[in-house]
C-alpha cells in the first residue's frame, strides 16, 4: 500500500516518534508498505511520521548514489545514534515532505547507529558519506526535527512563504500528499 507523504506543518512531523515494541505481522506490512511508498515518491529514505505512524522506524536506500560504496537499503527500528563523527561536510538535501526546497546542509560523514533489523535482531553498525547523511536526515524525522532546522535564521526566513505554501497545498508533486488541516 501506498501512503500518502505528510507535508509540512503537520504536527506529527514535530513529534518524537515512539519506540516499538514488539515485531508482528502489522510491522512486517508497515516496513513494505514503506519501502512501497518511498520508491513510488523516488525518495531515498522515509520515516514512519511521513506517512503518519508515531513510530522509531525508518527505512533507507542509498544503493542508487553513483560512487557510494556500502549503499544500503533497509529498515532501521527503534534506531539509537551512538556517535557521529568527522569533519562536518555541506551537501543539498531536500524532503518528501518538504518538496521544492532543496538547501545545503552540514552533518559528520560518519556515523555509529544501534537499531533492531526487520528480522529483529540487535545490530550496531558504522555508516559513513551519503548513506550516512540519508541515515542522519531520517533520523532527525523520528526525533520531530526537519533538515530546515538545520539552516541559518536568515535562510529559514528567506524559504517562509514557500514552507507556508507547502502547508497549504500549493506544491505541485507527482506523489500523493496528506496537507495539514486548516482551522
């Protein structure tokens, strides 16, 4: 099943995702419906708030970045950042749920991560360049924090009318798209 992405403004995008408890059937459907769903919108990543489920869950595919040894693709449950690491580097990022805004932001190239797999075991593992950047930008969703958190006062300023009208609707996107009720 395909889901449609959450857009900007909506209060679930804000919110610290809640841990899961237990693997049965409706994760195992969750993580293919979102795997389904971030291929259908060409993302790269998608976290379980985009498509409006509180839940520690993100999925990842970096396998498609030319010259990014180690891509990955997979689901992160209940993920933990032990540590990141290196010198921080700019790269343009943007959001399914943020579409038409694309801006550079600063993260560590390496990163260690603890999370449970889709057959649900431990793992910790160590992630660096672009599959590192996708891992940090889903991570921050299940935190409720967006990649235009991460910019200057002056550049948040500058995107405000866009980011208003992402919230309204006034995007043009390809993917279905679940706006913010108005009041």
């Amino acid at each position: 099943m395909i889901y449609p992405i959450r857009a900007y403004g909506d209060p679930i995008l804000r919110a610290e995702c809640k841990k899961i408890e237990e693997n049965d059937e409706f994760l195992k459907k969750l993580i293919s419906d979102m795997y389904e769903t971030m291929d259908a919108s060409d993302g790269v990543g998608l976290a379980a708030p985009q498509i409006g489920k509180n839940l520690r869950l993100f999925t990842v595919d970096s396998t498609h970045f030319p010259d990014e040894e180690g891509g990955v693709r997979q689901a992160f449950i209940n993920p933990v950042i032990i540590e990141e690491h290196g010198e921080e580097w700019e790269f343009e990022e943007g959001c399914l749920s943020i579409p038409e805004i694309r801006e550079n932001v600063s993260r560590p190239p390496k990163l260690k991560i603890q999370y449970i797999t889709e057959d649900w075991e431990s793992k910790t593992e160590v992630f660096e360049g672009l599959t590192a950047r996708v891992i940090q930008h889903e991570y921050d969703h299940i935190e409720g924090i967006l990649f235009t958190d991460h910019l200057s006062a002056f550049k948040k300023q500058l995107l405000k009318g866009k980011l208003s009208n992402i919230s309204r609707g006034k995007v043009n996107v390809r993917y279905r798209m679940k706006f913010p009720k108005r009041r």
